[in-house]
C-alpha cells in the first residue's frame, strides 16, 4: 500500500506541483488542489490512473474561515486505494467547476450541492428542486441557518412535554447558587 | 388439438419436480426479519451510567430531547437526577445526541417497528421504556470515538530535577491560545457547581473565556471568590473529580483556567479596573474578623462591597493565613497573593497585622467594639507523632517548618529528612527541604495510593526525586549525645481489610524494625485548633464540640453575635471551603444587620 501511494502521489505531483497531499492510515489518500484543477485532477485519476469510481462528493461548510471545502472521494479497484479530493471555494458567490462530464453520477451530488449548501456549478442545466419543495430561506445545510428555530417554528411542539426541566437550573435550586444577571448569558 | 393431449394433461404435475425444495418466497410459519446491525433505530439509555449532563438535549437540533425527572434517581454530586426523554415523532435519528454524550450512555437501537394507536406513546423515555434495549444497540461510542474532546491541554511546567534547584513557580500556565483550546472542551452542564463548596460560577467563566472575553471571566469569578488567583493554583478542585468529561477523559482543567483568566489582570490596580465592584455606602454598621485567612478574607471582602466597617485582627505580618504560611512559594508565589490581598485592602477592609487576639488585644474588645465578629483562625497546632524522642533537636512538625521558611526565617534541617504522613502539608514539607538540599524519605502508615495528598503533588514529588515508604509506623527517635536527631526506627505494616468496609488497616509486622540515619524529622498528620484566645465567659458561650465551633447553616455560633468559618469549622480543611463559609457567614451578618 505504501509503495502505491507514493507511486500515486509522484504521479500527481509530476503534472499538479501545487497540490498538497496527507496520508492516512490504510487505504486513504488526501490531495488538497485549486479548484481550476478539479476537473483535469479527476479525468487524470480515472483515465490515466484506474480510479474509475466516483464514491462521494461531500461537503463541508467552513463559516469562519468564509470557504466551501468539496470532497470528491474516487476508489480504484485495482489498487484498493480510496482518493479523497479536496478544494475550496469562497463561500461568497461559490462556483466550481462542473464534473457531469467526466462521471454522470455527479450531476445528482451537484444538484444537492447547489440546494443543501447552495454551491453552484458552471454550465450546470439541472432540475431546481431535489428534495426540498419550494425552499425560500438560505440553504439549510449551511451552518449559519439555524436548524432548531427551523424546526420549532415548523413543527409543533406536542403536550405531556410540560414537565421538562432545564438541567442549570436543577443544580442551582438544589445547591442554592446565587448566579449574577450579568453571568448567565454564558450560561448553556 | 385433439381431445386428449398427454402432455398438457401431465404438465401440471412438473411442479411436484419442487416438492421438499426450500422455498425461495416468505417462509412458513412467518418469521421477523432482523434489522441489518448497523440500523439507527430507538434510542437506549443506561440510566445507571448517564450523569445527566443534558448535553444531549441541548444538542438535538429538532428540540426532541427534555430532561425530566425520574422517580428513584436522586440527584448526587456529579448527577444531575434529571435524564433524557425522546419526542420520537420529532427524532430524525442523526444520533447527534449519541456522539456528543460525555458517558457513553447513550445509544440507538436497532429497533425500528414500533407501532401503536397512541401518539402520546411516541415521547417516551430511553432505558426506562425499554429496558432490553441494551441488547440490541447499533450505534454508540463505545469504542471512544467522540465528539466531545476527551484529551486536556498539557499544563507546560518545569521539569522535576530543574524545579528542585529553586523556589521558582513550577507550573508555568495556559498562554491564550491554550486556555482557548482547553476551556472550548467544556460542554456547560455545571455539574461542577454543585461539587465546589463556594458553587462558584464554573461553566459560565470558562464559557466566557472560550469566547475570547477573559474580562467577564474575571468578574464572574470574582462574584463569589475574592481570592481566585489562590484557588486558582492551589485549590483541591474537587469540580473536577465531578465532570462530565472526565467519566470517560481528563477533565476539564478548571483550575488552571481559573489561574488563566485571574493572570490576566497583573496588578491590583488592573483587578479593580476590571471587576469595578460596586460598593455600598456606609451602612455604620461594624463587623470585627478575627485571623486574615481566607474564610476571614472573604468574609471582610463581601461585606465591605456591602458597606460594612471591617476590621481584620492577624497574628502575622502577612495576611493569607494557611494560604501564605502553609503553602510553599512554588506553588503559590508571593507576588500573587500580595495581589489579591492588596485588591481586598483596596475595596476598604482594614488589616490590623501582628496583632494577636487574646495577647496584643483582648477578645473582649473585638466582641463590645463590634456589631458582630468574625473567627476564622483555622487550624494553627499541628498533632505531634506521640513516639519516644520527638523533643529531640532536628525533630519539628512539618507545619512549623512550612511556616518558618515562608516567613524567611532560617532553619537547620541537616542532609537527610524525614517527613512523617502523607497530606499535603506531608508532601509540601518534603519538596520544600529537597530544594534546600537535602535527600527526603517521607514515611507513610499505609499504601501510596490511600495518601490524602493531590496526586499532582505526589508525581511532583516523586519527579523530584524524593524517596517514599509506604507501610512503615515510626515508633522511635534515637538522637545522639548532644541531643540532635540521630536516626529514626519505624516499623513496617501490612495492610488488613476492615471488616466494617472501611479502608484497609495498617498493622505492624513485628519484628520489622527498620532503622534510617537522619538529620532532621518532621511530623506532618495533621492539626487542631487553638481556641485559647476565647477567655472568660466567651469560652462558655461560645461551644466547641469536638474541637471545631458549633455553627448552622449560616455559620453563627452558639453566640448570636459571634459568627465562625475556615478549618475551625467545616471538616474539609481546603481553601475553598473556607472561601464559602466567609461568604455565608457574610450574607447572615448583612441579613441580621441590615435586614438585606
């Protein structure tokens, strides 16, 4: 497995010498690219190396750091060798290459791209609605939509749940904590 | 087709070809299918192992999940007595609630079908509800994978043979981008609260610092504590025997946070600036502290921020107590408990030093001068060995010795120490000589692990190099002719188990004897109080029962006056009870004063 990885990430290097690879434990290597490079990255895998499977695109919301990071994870049978590709994108106005071309099987991941997370696609002509319906407020997987407001304002809270209590202030009745206004802002 | 075709008249009977087959469609009689094993299906509970931290419910982004309160689970330290409860009708089954549960308690089931009439059967309580779940469990984190940060951030600190060499501090403490990272571990489920003696405002001072505001932390912190830097280096932290995440990690580092957030502030001025308390006016009413230890301190503080008049009366010619006198300077520096004692003269409280109540100025004084009275004089005496030759010169209580070198006086211990017991003070007494150069065995009755002394302090010790014999009972110091400590005999002992299921006895193996030269020999199990300032008819009306002050629940003694705290009263003889007691005491007297 060592010799494949090091053979693999020789090959990458040689025609991407920006892209930064972390190896894993096991059957797993990361390559960190520019997004330009998706595309050619990919076709190079599954044309030129044998990862000829796309498994996943995932997808992670980095807020702070204002970025979309898309992960295109590809597996070669013959090498056994799982490829995590990975590349970010301003999480303003996010726009990334289209890959439909080189697996059909990523048009239906871009499409929940473009509707959890609401990355959008070059050229990518796709039905608008994929399992949401009519959805108006800001992509529900971002992580700044708020997804318990979400959820009380939609579904309403059934009876017999009166009885809850909160656990701060079971312990400050019962240890007779005196907790200053000012404080329980940073209270859970 | 003629009116009798063979074959069509057999065909039919083909099929028998399947006969004793097994069948490829349901089988007969029907049987369930099992979940495949990784199925998220219902959740379990195992209601012995969950603390009820509620993390699970403040996680669950569909608001599932209610904390109630379930009959025969009895909130304790470090249990909340609430557990979770299920909206299955609200459940999507991300298991969130699962990976961010600090005890691993939590976990889904592969049971999925569960069919019923009543919809109200669909909020129902894991591991109460179904009992059998813990059969059928598919996904937990059991195997430790987590979401919840089970690792501490290591406290950088000189390294042990380094440390010896001086009284320099050896714990060095967080930077910034460390406390960040360790206090961001804390899942807020103020467990600690309960645990801590003074219910300090735990979850929230570390939330305020994950948050990048060290000045809130700070003024948190100091709602309820006037001598954080002190607890926050030396405190016993029994918070942290109580989080949450430590029933399956380290635990939070709070004291060390604590320690981050009162350094952030470097002078007294700065303390002042930041907590900016508000002080009441002048009410006229007088309150008069007997001892500048940290129940008196405490007291004194909070009742100057409430306009009282306050007057310490302090035997030394520093004010701490125990915390200044006891505590070697490398685990608590000068410097900061000057600090925070300068903060608390700041605020008003007025500190009469060398001046010892009974000998300089009479109780009597105090008592008719005052509105009430304060006694906070701790435990001064130490217990001696009670063995052949303890007068012996090179023979003292290690308490004294403690006391000795933190007012600078200068004190002959020779090359060889031995330390007798295995507290704190036992220990303290045993790395302070190893920095005057001395080689120091500390003689303990029973097993290391039974020593009532912090562990970090043990492994500190240890690091230094400080030798330990567990299981010896000394019986005799044999000086020379001069009169000097010339070595020390002890017995060795072998642990018996109590038949009464208390903690197993030491007893002497005869004929042990084992004899070790030294220079000095310092005796460190433990100290009683010294009441003999109380003269007169305040020696009756005052109680003392069993060498601590009677008091209730407001610290007042059997004089309605006279109110008492520190190791003079409670039994858990650390800092931060006493730190409680001052304050109650405080709250009682304003009450009973001013009616507030």
């Amino acid at each position: 497995m060592k010799e494949i990885k090091s053979k693999l990430v020789e090959a990458i290097k040689a025609t991407y010498p920006e892209a930064t690879e972390k190896d894993y434990e096991g059957n797993r290597l990361d390559f960190y690219v520019n997004k330009q490079c998706v595309p050619s990255v990919l076709t190079y895998l599954k044309s030129g190396l044998g990862y000829i499977h796309l498994s996943h695109i995932a997808f992670v919301d980095w807020l702070e750091e204002g970025e979309f990071e898309l992960i295109y994870i590809v597996w070669s049978p013959s090498e056994k060798l799982k490829v995590f590709i990975r590349a970010r994108v301003e999480r303003e106005n996010p726009l990334m290459p289209n890959i439909e071309n080189i697996w059909r099987q990523a048009n239906t991941y871009q499409r929940e791209a473009r509707e959890m997370y609401g990355i959008q696609f070059e050229s990518f002509d796709a039905p608008q609605d994929l399992m949401l319906e009519d959805w108006e407020d800001i992509p529900p997987m971002r992580r700044d939509f708020d997804t318990e407001a979400y959820a009380n304002k939609t579904y309403f809270h059934r009876s017999g749940r009166e009885d809850a209590l909160d656990v701060r202030e079971a312990i400050i009745e019962r240890s007779r904590e005196e907790i200053p206004d000012f404080a329980k802002k940073y209270s859970r | 087709m003629s009116f009798f075709d063979l074959k069509d008249t057999l065909r039919p009977f083909t099929a028998l070809k399947q006969f004793g087959k097994k069948p490829h469609t349901i089988n007969y009689p029907e049987k369930t299918v099992e979940a495949s094993d990784r199925y998220r299906g219902l959740h379990y509970n195992d209601l012995d192992d969950c603390i009820g931290c509620g993390n699970c419910s403040t996680i669950c982004q569909n608001a599932a999940i209610d904390m109630i309160k379930i009959d025969g689970i009895e909130g304790k330290n470090g249990d909340s007595g609430l557990r979770p409860r299920v909206d299955n009708g609200r459940c999507c089954w991300c298991a969130l609630c699962v990976e961010v549960c600090p005890t691993g308690s939590l976990s889904l089931t592969k049971d999925y079908n569960y069919v019923t009439d009543d919809a109200d059967a669909f909020l129902w309580t894991p591991g109460v509800d179904n009992p059998d779940g813990k059969d059928r469990i598919s996904f937990s984190t059991a195997d430790g994978v987590s979401l919840n940060d089970f690792k501490r951030i290591p406290m950088p600190e000189l390294e042990g043979m380094e440390r010896v060499k001086s009284f320099a501090e050896a714990v060095i403490g967080y930077n910034e981008e460390q406390a960040r990272a360790e206090a961001s571990r804390c899942i807020s489920c103020a467990l600690c609260t309960e645990a801590c003696p003074d219910h300090m405002h735990i979850p929230e001072y570390i939330n305020a610092i994950a948050r990048g505001n060290d000045a809130d932390a700070l003024r948190i912190i100091y709602d309820n504590n006037p001598l954080p830097e002190m607890c926050g280096k030396v405190c016993t932290r029994r918070c942290e025997d109580v989080c949450a995440i430590a029933v399956r990690g380290e635990p939070v580092a709070i004291r060390w946070l604590k320690r981050y957030a009162t350094e952030t502030a470097l002078t007294s001025e700065i303390t002042r600036e930041i907590v900016n308390p508000e002080i009441k006016e002048p009410n006229g009413k007088k309150v008069g502290i007997v001892g500048a230890g940290p129940s008196g301190l405490t007291a004194a503080y909070y009742l100057a921020l409430r306009g009282f008049d306050v007057t310490i009366y302090e035997a030394n010619a520093k004010a701490g107590g125990m915390t200044m006198y006891g505590i070697p300077k490398y685990r608590l520096p000068l410097e900061s408990l000057d600090k925070q004692i300068e903060y608390i003269e700041k605020i008003g409280v007025n500190i009469k030093y060398n001046t010892k109540v009974g000998k300089d100025i009479s109780f009597e004084k105090i008592y008719k001068e005052n509105d009430a009275v304060f006694i906070g004089v701790g435990f001064p005496k130490a217990w001696t060995l009670g063995i052949d030759g303890e007068e012996s010169k090179g023979s003292m209580q290690a308490v004294n010795y403690l006391h000795m070198i933190n007012a600078d006086e200068n004190v002959e211990i020779g090359d060889k120490v031995a330390v007798i017991g295995g507290g704190n003070v036992a220990i303290d007494a045993a790395r302070v000589s190893a920095r005057f150069g001395a080689e120091v065995t500390i003689l303990y009755r029973r097993r290391i692990e039974d020593m009532p002394a912090d562990w970090e302090e043990i492994e500190g010790a240890e690091d230094e190099g400080i030798n330990m014999v567990p299981q010896a009972i000394p019986i005799k110091i044999h000086s020379d002719n001069k009169g000097n400590v010339k070595s020390i005999e002890y017995l060795l002992a072998e642990m018996v188990p109590d038949e009464r299921g208390g903690r197993p006895k030491p007893v002497a193996i005869e004929g042990s004897n084992t004899i070790m030269e030294v220079t000095a020999v310092m005796g460190a199990i433990g100290q009683q109080g010294d009441y003999s300032f109380l003269e007169g008819e305040y020696e009756e009306k005052i109680k003392v029962d069993r060498g601590r002050f009677a008091v209730n629940d407001d610290q007042q003694t059997s004089d309605p006056k006279v109110f008492a705290g520190g190791d003079a009263v409670n039994r858990t003889a650390d800092a931060i009870s006493a730190i409680a007691d001052g304050l109650r005491a405080c709250k009682a007297i304003d009450k009973m004063l001013v009616g507030n």
